[in-house]
C-alpha cells in the first residue's frame, strides 16, 4: 500500500472521511487508520468505530466458495468456477420451471454504488424481476417515501454546514449523540456557543441526545404525529405561518389545516404524555427561529407510518417557509454508509437507477433502451421487499435467495418465523466477508466478498457528497468484489454484452451516465475527477458550467422548484394511529429498542473489535425504579421477556432514562454474540403500507422475573 490513503469509514451514514496509514509493524492488519482532515464532511473527527475498524479486517473471514446440497450437511470447499456453475444452474432452472419472479436478492447498504448498479442490471434488467431489495428497507425507505411524496423526489435538501449555521435544531427519533456522533459533536459545538440556539429533542428515552438539549419531549412511543400536528395547530393559531411561501411554492394546505384543527393542545400533550408548556415551548421555538433544521432517523422511519411522520416533519417546514436556506430543512440522517448510493442505483423493489421508479412506463423504456435489452423486459411491478422475501419462502414461491453483505438472521423482525421461513429457501446463496454469522448457518452457497479497505469504489453520505473509497489491501483468500461476482453470473447467463466491466471505474462511468438529468445527478463525475478533486456532493452535473444550479448541489430547493409535476411542495393531512401492536393486558410494557455509540448493527465488524466489546460486554434492557418496584425486581436481575411471537433474558438497568410503562433494549445482540438476547425475537413484521418499512422501534412485551 501507499504511505497513506484516503478512504470513507465504511460504518454509518454521517460518511467520515478516513486515512489508512501504512504501519507494517502493526500485526496483523499492517495499517492504522485516523480522521482525514481534509474531507469536508468530517473534516478529521472520526468516532470510535471509524478509528478501530483496522482490528475487524483481519477476523473471521470467509476465504473461499463453500457448497452443502442440505443445511444439515457440513460445507465443502469448492472452486469459483464450480460455485458460478451452481448459480446459473440454479438460475436457469427456476426460471425455466416457475419463472423469474422465483429468484430474490437482498443487499446491503454496505455496498457500494458499483455493487448495487450491477446488481439492478443483472436482476431488473437482464433477468426481468424486480426482486431484489435491501436492509436500507428496515432503515430509511419511509424517508424515501416521505420526500417523494413531499418534493416529488427522494434527496435530503440539507447539508452538514446547516448544523453550523440552524438556530433551532428539532431532533426527532433520533439519538445522534450516539449513533450519529460526529454530526452531533459538530452541533453541540454550535449549540454550547450560542445560547440562542435551542435543541429539542423528541425521544421516549432519556438518550445522551436528549440530555443536553434545551427542551426534551419524552412523548410516548407512537406519538409523533400528534406531537406534529399539535406544534403545526400552535404555529397557525399564533399566526406564526408564512403564507406567501405557503401560496407560492405549496400545495395541500387547506385539507391539512383542516386536519390540524383536531389537535389542540391539552389533546395533544395528554395523548403524548407531555405536559401544554412543554408543547407550547417547543411551538415557541419552532416560532422564533430564524432557521429550523429538523433531523431524523429510525425512530420516525421504523414504523407503520413512517411516510406520514416525515411528511408531518415536511409539512412544519412548508408552513414556515423552513426549506431551501442555510440552516434549515428536513434532513433525514441515513443509517448505513451507502444507503443513499443504493437509492441512487435504485437497489430497492420499487426503483430503478437514477432516482426513477419500476411503476413509471417511461423509466422503464429508458432503462432498456440504455441496457440494450428488449421493450418491455423490465417488470412493471414492485417486486418482494423484506417482508415479501419471508413470506415467498414460507409459501414456497422464492426458490432462490441471494443475501449480500447483510446479516438478515438478525436484523430483521420476527425472528422465530424468519428463521424458519430461512430454513425452507431450496437454495440460499450468502455472499459477505465474514463467516460465521447468524445468516451464514442458513446458507447453502457461501461466496467470500471483499470488503473495505480491498475494494474501490462510491459511497454516498447523508448530505449527498461522493466519496471515492480506495483499496490498498488485496483481497482475502478467493474473496471477490461484490459487484464482480454478479457481472460473472450475467455473463455466464448470456449477457456478455451487458457486463464488460473490467475495474469498478467502468461500471461507475456507465452508471453515471443514466443519472443525467435526473434530481441525483451524477453525469459530471467520474472515479477520476473524485481521485483528484476529492468527495463532491450531487447534482453534478456533466454541463456543471453551464448549469443553472451550479452553486446549488450544497443544498437542494434553494429554488423552490420541486420535483413535482407543477414545481410546488405538498402538504400530507394525517391523523395519528399509534402503535399497530399496543400494550395490552398479557403484555402490557412497550419495547423500544436502538443503538449503543460503540456498536454497528449486528456486530458483524465491531463484535470482533476488543476495545469496542469491552466498551458493551453483555445486553440490557433498561427499564423505570416504578416498573422495577412493581415488579419486584433489584438491580442486575434477570428477566424473562416475552412478545407474542418471542422471548428473550436479559440482565436489567434501572434507570430514569427510560419512562415507566417502557422498556429499551439495544438491537446489537444476534445468537452468536448472546443467547436469547435477540431483540427481533421480539419485534413484529407490521410495516408502513407506502415504504414497506416495518415498525421494528415498537412492540408489546411482558416481564417476569428469573
Ligand atoms: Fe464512521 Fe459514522 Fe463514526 Fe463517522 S460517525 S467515524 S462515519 S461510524
């Protein structure tokens, strides 16, 4: 490797630029890693997953192609050529019996844009289904939605200088202190400076978020929309609306006003399990801010209305005119390093690359005309999502599964069923970097992929900057990349055509070329220009000189021209429905669940980092001194949890930081980490009717001392 090289932390969606310095002394990684001073996004701070994401490159990893015919057989080692004759046997032979719709792929927002287009190509193009989707689905599919919906397209309006530059910073569902931190490092900053600033915090918990913020509502989980729609009720009866922005630039607006009418105050602080003050200070700030910039995560997009909560988000910004200005906007902070590279390359059931949409007759032409494939290859329907893959394998209508750099066995909900839905699939394939995993032990097919630091290519973070990521390691063992493996398969399938590539530049150089003229345009940008320039944020267009939007790729909507078919934002109109599993007499506590600053997800990476297991040794689930007292329980007991479809034991932390009647745990811990310690053991499969995005935040539990 080279000295030094400057790459992308391949954990979360704030997309903190990196160095990998070369320190052959250091065993065995052979490289440190520190903050890259010079990225504009994170300008040098990097948290601790970034700076010890060296010690995971190492561990565990899947070196070599291994085949069982059963899951009760032990693996065999078998050659690359063999595992390809397998996947285009398999493939083959399913369409030729049960037809395309029989094959299902799910990914990762851990890929990178060349991994995700190659995949759209060789399965919504080539082979004609729409079936491949993502974990981006459990993660911000609502936010997609949401903005569509709003702006007529997908696209965070904001950037990360609006976290310099807000005077009120509205942060729900989200506890950015740990699970986006250097993000919140860099508002704290701006908010222990000034003490006109104000930070609300909406959160059931306590989180470190909510601690410092000025004003935190513990609503009650399920209760957004209510607390929404009852800040929008004050903001009206205050007259604090800008109507010229509203007549302007909106559309919408008398059939939400009418609906707002529904929540005033005393029904909106009952219903949330807040006090009128506290309601009316966070109206009040909304009120007297300068610029507002709302920011979300999980907690609005993991529920079964998702799309509504972050178009109620929308809405407060529409009513005041809080959009398209510095400092202000709906901004969706995304989970995953590369989900929104994955919207760009269309790598959900219901998008095609380039922001464009299986339903649209007009994308899809464009598609296969671009693709050289037929009229008419490409489906018109969405195909499965998440939920949908579960339930094809349980009725026996998925006869392939293809999991890519993911770990399904633990992220998704309903695990019981998931795991016996997995045990159905005829033919796993499970292509990732590690082995074990929880979703190894399912597979029948395992494909050994690089990972960071051994492959180049795109990553997109929150605020829509590229960043060129570069290997300066080979690979490990027989690991191929990701977008490699699906261009062999096309090719062995007939398409050679199709799949020419010979290095991720190529693969980046077609994609970018059916983003021009599109909202995520990348048409100006290259693997090259990124090499020499550094991360640049879209719209880049390849015209950029001459383009009107020119200095406006920092922010987008500074125009206040949507995407919309008449260039104006809509309001949405929704009343609250709460939770779809409520409390109840048999389990009568919520279970709301998140992240811990150390840890990614399912552990894939930091449950083989020693520093961060150290951090978080073991699960907990925290819980009120009120429940605690109810129940008879001292500290450091265990309890026995259980949903309707689950249970789990875990160690217990009293704490204030968690409401009585609620109960938190972290969603970290899968079977290989922690027996009986599975959040989604717990979780239902209840999703939002537009994202599909199933409300894993929330579920009815009972509790019972062991
Ligand atoms: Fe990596 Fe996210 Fe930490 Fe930045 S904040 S170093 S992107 S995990």
């Amino acid at each position: 490797m080279s000295a030094i090289t400057k790459t992308l932390c391949p954990y979360c969606g704030v997309g903190c630029g990196l160095e990998a310095v070369d320190e052959r002394s250091k065993e065995p990684e052979g490289f440190k890693v520190r903050g890259d001073r010079s990225h504009p996004s994170s300008q040098g701070m990097v948290c601790i997953k970034g700076a010890s994401i060296a010690e995971s490159i190492a561990r565990d990893r899947l070196l070599y192609p291994q085949f069982r015919a059963s899951l009760d057989d032990p693996f065999r080692r078998i050659s690359w050529d063999e595992a390809f004759g397998l996947i285009v046997d398999k493939i083959q032979s399913t369409i030729a019996t049960i037809g395309c719709d029989a094959l299902c792929v799910y990914g990762s927002g851990q890929f990178q844009t060349e991994d995700y287009y190659v995949a759209q190509k060789l399965f919504k193009g080539c082979l004609g289904t729409n079936n491949f989707d993502a974990n981006s689905r459990l993660c911000m599919s609502s936010a997609v939605s949401g903005y569509i919906k709003s702006f007529g397209s997908d696209g965070p309006p904001c950037c990360y200088d609006d976290l310099d530059l807000t005077d009120c910073a509205f942060i729900i569902g989200s506890n950015m202190a740990e699970c986006h931190p250097i993000l919140f490092n860099r508002l704290r900053k701006r908010h222990k400076k000034d003490a006109n600033v104000k930070l609300i915090v909406v959160d059931p918990r306590c989180t470190q978020t909510a601690a410092v913020a000025d004003l935190h509502l513990p609503i009650l989980p399920g209760t957004d929309i209510h607390l929404l729609n009852g800040i929008a009720y004050l903001l009206w009866q205050w007259g604090k609306c800008d109507r010229a922005f509203i007549d302007r630039y909106t559309n919408g607006f008398a059939v939400f006003q009418s609906v707002i009418q529904d929540y005033p105050p005393e029904v909106v602080a009952k219903h949330c399990g807040i006090t009128t003050e506290a309601l009316e200070i966070a109206a009040r700030y909304w009120a007297n801010a300068t610029n507002v910039l709302s920011l979300w995560s999980m907690g609005v997009n993991q529920s079964t209305q998702g799309t509504a909560k972050v178009e109620s988000i929308v809405n407060l910004h529409l009513m005041t005119g809080q959009i398209g200005k510095p400092g202000a906007g709906p901004f969706s902070l995304t989970g995953q390093p590369n989900a929104m590279g994955g919207r760009e390359a269309g790598g959900l059931a219901h998008l095609l690359p380039g922001y464009r949409s299986v339903l649209n007759p007009d994308h899809r032409a464009e598609l296969e005309a671009f693709w050289q494939l037929p009229s008419g290859r490409i489906s018109p329907h969405v195909g499965r999502v998440a939920g949908d893959i579960v339930r094809g394998l349980e009725t026996g209508e998925v006869q392939l599964l293809w999991i890519a750099a993911t770990n399904p066995a633990v992220s998704l909900p309903d695990l019981v069923r998931l795991k016996k839905a997995l045990r159905r699939s005829p033919f796993t394939i499970y292509q990732d970097a590690y082995d074990p995993t929880e979703t190894s032990a399912y597979a029948h097919l395992l494909l050994p992929a690089t990972q960071w630091s051994e492959k180049t290519g795109i990553m997109t973070n929150s605020e829509r900057r590229v960043t060129l990521c570069r290997s300066f390691q080979p690979p490990k063992g027989e690991a191929k990349h990701d977008w490699e493996i699906f261009a062999e398969v096309g090719r062995r399938l007939g398409f050679a055509a199709q799949f020419p590539f010979q290095n991720s530049s190529e693969v980046y150089a077609e994609f970018v070329q059916i983003t021009r003229d599109r909202p995520c345009d990348h048409s100006g940008l290259s693997h090259e220009l990124l090499d020499k320039e550094g991360p640049l944020q879209w719209p880049y267009p390849a015209d950029r000189e001459h383009h009107a939007n020119v200095q406006e790729s920092q922010r987008l909507y500074s125009d206040l021209q949507f995407h919309t078919p008449d260039r104006k934002a809509r309001f949405g109109a929704y009343h609250g429905h709460g939770l779809a599993e409520p409390p109840d007499e048999n389990y009568p506590y919520i279970l709301t669940n998140g992240r811990l600053y150390g840890h990614w997800h399912t552990q894939t990476r930091t449950g083989r980092t020693d520093k961060i297991c150290q951090m978080y040794p073991n699960p907990f689930l925290e819980i009120h001194p009120k429940d605690a007292n109810k129940l008879g329980l001292q500290p450091e007991d265990f309890v026995l949890i259980k949903s309707v479809r689950g249970s789990a034991k875990l160690p217990i932390l009293i704490t204030e930081a968690i409401a009585p009647g609620v109960v938190f745990m972290p969603m970290h811990w899968g079977a290989l980490w922690a027996e009986d310690a599975e959040i989604n053991a717990l979780t239902h499969s209840h999703a939002d009717p537009d994202s599909k995005q199933p409300e894993l935040k929330a579920c009815a539990v009972s509790l019972e001392v062991i």
